[in-house]
C-alpha cells in the first residue's frame, strides 16, 4: 500500500523537480547574459592603480639645480676610430651625466685636462698628442683615473707607456672575438645571458697582462684574448677596454668600463620593466597560418584565443608582468576620410578586458597599419606595402577615430602612450600628436636607428613629449637581444621587449619554429631577465615615461673622502635611483636612501632624498 502511494506522487515531485531544475538554468542564462552585456560594455575590468605618474614640468622647473664644472676630458683623434670612439663616449658620459669637455688631440695641452678627475681617451695613435702624452701618465701617477676606449696602435708612444696600462706584450694585428666571457661579476646578467657577437670582425689586440691587472671580460676561446681590465698605476686607476666595437648597443659595456675608475662611481638609472605587446587588441591578424595549422590544426582566430594568449597570460601572472597593448582598430588601406568605423568589437573586449584585468595598460598604435606619415616621407625603398595619408587633416581624423573607438570600449582608460606602425613616425606626423592630442604624454618607438625608422633615446624631448625606445623584440630571441639587454640593464638599469600576435604567422619572425618554441625561447628570457634582476620594477608604459622623466632630467655630482661616498642630486622631485660601482671598498651604510646588493661589486640605490652619505667599509 505504502508503494502504491509513492507511485501515485512520484509525477507530481518530478514536475515540481523538473521546474526548480528550469529556474536554475534560466537564472544561469540570465547571469552569463549579463556577464557578457558587462564585457561588451567594457565595464567589468579592474584597472590597475599606477605605481608612477608623470610629474608636471613645473616641478623639475622649481627643483634644486648643480652648478658643475667638467669633471672629465674626453681626448679623440681626428680620424675614423677617433670620430667613432668620441660620439660613443659623449653619448656615454652625457647619460651617465658625467660634465666633459671635449679636446682634440691634435695640440692638446696638460692644462686641458689637469683640474679634471678622469680622462677618456678614443686615440689609435698616442703620437698625435706629442709630448703631452707624458704629461698625461704624470697626471695619471699622480691621482687622476683614466680610460682607454680604444686600443692604441703598437709601437712609439704606447711602447714607451705600457708598462702604466699593465701591457707586458701585444700582437701586431686584431683578432676576430666572436663569443665574451666574464671571468668575474662585472655587468648585469653576464652570468646567465649567453653573450656572442653578432657580426664579428678583426676588433681586438691580443695582449698579454701584467699580474697587477683585473680582467672583467676576455674573449671565450682557448687563447682568450683580455677586452676589459683595470689596473691601479700610481695613486691613479686606467681601465682599458679593447673590445673595439663602437655601435650604440655597446654603450653599456664602455660606460662599465668608465665606471671602473677610482674607487666607486655612480650614475643615474631608470629602474624599470616593460613589455610591449603590438597589434593588440586588434582584428585577426592576415595570414595563411600555415604553421598554426600545422602544430594545431586549427584557424588563427582560435589560436590566438585558445592558445597564443592563454600562454602570455600565464607568462605574465607567473612574473607579475602588466602588459601594454597597443590599439589597431582595423587592417585597411583607408588613409581618405571617411573613416569608416569597426563595429565588431567582441575581440577587442575579450582580449583588452582580460589585460586590463592583468594589470596592464592600453595604448595607441593605429587607426590601421599605415604609419603616420604624407606623400613627402623616404621609405628608402622599404615599405612598398604601405600608403602616405593623402592629408594631415586625414591623418589627425585616423587618431581622432581611434581615440573614440577606444574610450567607446575601454571608458577608464586614459591612453597615453603611441607606438608608432612599423616604428615609423614622420616630422608631421609626432608634431601633430603633440599639437592636437595632449593625453599622448609619450612615444615608444624604437632603440636603434634602420632606414626609415623613428629611432630614439630614453629622454624628453624638448616640446616635452617622453621617448621610450623599445630596445628587443619578437621571439626568436637571437644573440643580437641578449647583447643588447645586458647592456642596457647595466647601462640604465632597464629592459624594453615588444611582441606581435601575428609573429606566429610570419617565417621571418619565427613562425617555422613553431609557436611552443618561439614561446619557449622568449619564455627562457625572461626567466634569465628575473634571475638577473628579480626586483627590478615591472611598470606599464606610462609608468615607464614617468621613471624615464626623472631620470633624465636627474644631475649627479659625487666625491670620496674620509671613508665616506657624497652623492648631490639636481633636479630631484620624488624619487630616484641610481647604480653605484664600488671598485675598491664596499657600502656600509646609507643616509638619504636605500643601498641593495645587485651583484659583485654593483648597488643598486634608492634615493629619497638629493643629498645621500654612503659610509664605505
């Protein structure tokens, strides 16, 4: 009887059951329909507070200045080296802000340089300085530092002062180095960057060294031939570098050799991280996808969601990395107005929600691909595949649509940073940025000059804009990249990477390698770059040009005595950081700042004050 009436209520509890299941879907359906009108509308991300904001001009304009006078002299021959050697080291001192001046070394004079601390010399042969380079080993006895950019040629003069620069013998001809070793800690991530030269020549003396002379690199072969030694001579330091490369990426290596003078040095830094990533959010990327289809068997669209950014994402969170995006609105050839608008934006939510929510920032790159630039502009034969706008009033109206495209998706953002298409930027083109969009407060474009490039520095400009060149790129990861991060880290203490989404798509960027490699290998820098530097600041773009603005607009005036390193800030505001070598002591304690260990002999200081006493032990 009892199962009889279970029988008889049986259907009434599955309709009661079978409706409460049909509420929970609906409410489900209802919750992911708003989930998705959220993101559509773009307000469901978190923006990441900024660490660092651009400061006002009028700050720096109302900071306490130096009055210095040159501290060094910096002695060139008037020939090729001589040429090539005196623009590497006045590019050198003046970002390490060192005060020089310049001396030709035809007709140089002892009192040209004697009430200078340091002497740099880009001289092949010491026989254009006459006697004067006697007086210049006088001075050097006697307590002056000096450094040897170039290596002089054998005989005359250098055989008469080789003994002063530990030289015991030297070959006739240069050698081809095409691989570094650094028999000791000397520049940031020797020890973990394989570092090869990129296009090796005849650049080096083999030389054989007294034991009095401290060898930080040599070449990495059987015989390894000493690039970089330091020795004391007297009461004074020489520090030689014999490398003879002299591009714009080597900066780093001669401003470590500079430092190597006199017991410590220290020089300004911009103490700062940051990725790039271009073409994103954007459509799809062009291309066959040939190797996607290969490795993944599927199309590009659902690569770069399934795939490529799920694993930049982990890479990020794993490094607490906040990307900076740059904006296409759309591939096209348009460069007329009208400019027609892109109405699927799905993407561009998914993709600029989910690094916002990363932490990242979002930037300018482009209406579309077509760098800023009118019919007048040299591509140098580069760039068949790309058109000159027909105006500059088509130009402004491609920045102005992009500008409401972008507040139309992303409403918090501010969108202060541009990069420009292929790192092109026409005269025209930045003027107009600066003119008529005051939000853009900085340029990232690229670290060395090519053809047609937009090429820069770390610095602002003087109509105010920042500059903040990108210094490596892709994914290839190449010996040109480790080259050029160790420099730059030791040389400014900062690291610049930028990426394509459709690199994947492009053989000449990697893509027959295969995305699981091409990730591997920028993976495997990374890693190498937080080994290196595991507290270096992980800043956005706009981040990066406000540490960019302080560092440049910093002067620096330093002496040792007693016991105790002196450092006197200019144009101080808030903050500043700065690399200090300590070649024959070590810091004990710091007032004004804060002084952290990076590697053997190299402090990183944190000042928080313009006057800063390191006690020296």
């Amino acid at each position: 009887m009892q199962n009889s009436t279970a029988a008889a209520k049986r259907p009434g509890g599955q309709r009661r059951f079978y409706f409460i299941r049909m509420q929970i879907i609906f409410l489900q359906f209802i919750l992911l329909v708003a989930a998705l009108y959220a993101v559509q509308k773009g307000i469901s991300y978190h923006p990441r507070k900024a660490e660092l904001t651009v400061a006002d001009e009028s700050m720096f304009e109302a900071a306490d200045h130096l009055e210095q006078q040159p501290e060094c002299a910096l002695i060139w021959q008037s020939d090729l080296t001589g040429e090539e050697g005196r623009k590497l080291m006045a590019d050198v001192l003046s970002q390490m802000k060192v005060p020089y001046i310049e001396c030709p070394a035809e007709g140089i004079r002892a009192e040209d340089f004697e009430g200078c601390k340091s002497v740099v010399l880009a001289v092949s042969d010491l026989a254009s300085m006459g006697e004067t380079a006697m007086d210049l080993m006088d001075w050097l006895e006697n307590g002056g530092h000096l450094m040897l950019a170039v290596m002089p040629s054998k005989g005359g003069f250098l055989d008469m002062i080789s003994d002063k620069l530990g030289i015991v013998g030297m070959s006739d001809t240069a050698s081809v180095v095409r691989k570094l070793r650094f028999p000791r800690e000397f520049m940031i991530g020797d020890q973990v960057f394989p570092i090869q030269i990129t296009d090796p020549y005849e650049s080096s003396i083999d030389v054989l060294l007294d034991s009095t002379c401290e060898v930080y690199i040599e070449s990495d072969d059987e015989a390894a031939i000493p690039l970089v030694w330091r020795r004391r001579t007297g009461k004074g330091t020489v520090s030689v570098s014999n490398l003879g490369f002299m591009d714009k990426i080597y900066r780093g290596f001669y401003g470590s050799v500079y430092s190597l003078l006199g017991d410590g040095f220290a020089w300004p830094v911009i103490n700062g991280s940051t990725f790039y990533i271009d073409d994103f959010p954007a459509p799809v990327p062009q291309g066959e996808g040939e190797y996607i289809t290969r490795d993944y068997n599927m199309n590009a669209r659902d690569f770069m969601t399934q795939i490529w950014w799920p694993d930049i994402v982990e890479l990020g969170e794993k490094y607490k990395i906040p990307f900076t995006g740059l904006v296409i609105e759309q591939y096209s050839d348009d460069v007329k107005q009208p400019l027609p608008a892109n109405e699927d934006v799905s993407r561009f939510h998914y993709f600029g929600k989910s690094l916002l929510d990363m932490g990242g920032e979002i930037g300018f790159h482009g209406y579309n691909h077509m760098p800023l630039v009118l019919e007048n502009f040299d591509y140098y034969g580069e760039y068949d595949e790309y058109t000159p706008w027909a105006s500059m009033g088509d130009m402004e109206a491609s920045i102005t649509e992009l500008n409401r495209f972008c507040a139309s998706l992303f409403p918090n953002e501010q969108f202060q940073v541009y990069v420009p298409p292929s790192n092109i930027l026409s005269d025209e083109g930045r003027r107009m940025l600066k003119e008529k969009y005051p939000q853009i407060k900085v340029i990232a474009s690229t670290y060395m000059p090519d053809t047609a490039a937009y090429a820069q520095e770390f610095e602002v400009a003087e109509d105010g804009m920042i500059e903040t060149p990108r210094v490596i790129s892709g994914y290839i990861m190449s010996d040109f990249v480790y080259l050029s991060a160790l420099s730059e880290l030791t040389f400014r203490y900062v690291n610049t990477h930028f990426q394509h989404p459709d690199d994947v798509l492009d053989e000449d960027r990697g893509a027959d390698l295969g995305w699981a490699e091409m990730y591997s290998r920028l993976s495997t820098y990374v890693e190498r770059l937080y080994t290196a530097v595991p507290d270096i600041r992980n800043l956005t773009g706009i981040e990066l040009a406000a540490a960019v603005q302080r560092y440049d607009e910093l002067e620096v005036a330093q002496d040792i005595a007693d016991g105790v390193m002196h450092i006197r800030l200019g144009g101080f505001v808030d903050e500043a950081f700065l690399l200090i070598r300590f070649n024959d002591c070590s810091p004990a304690a710091a007032e004004g700042g804060r002084i952290e260990k990076i590697q053997d002999g190299l402090w990183l200081l944190e000042a928080d004050s313009p006057e800063i006493r390191i006690t020296l032990e």
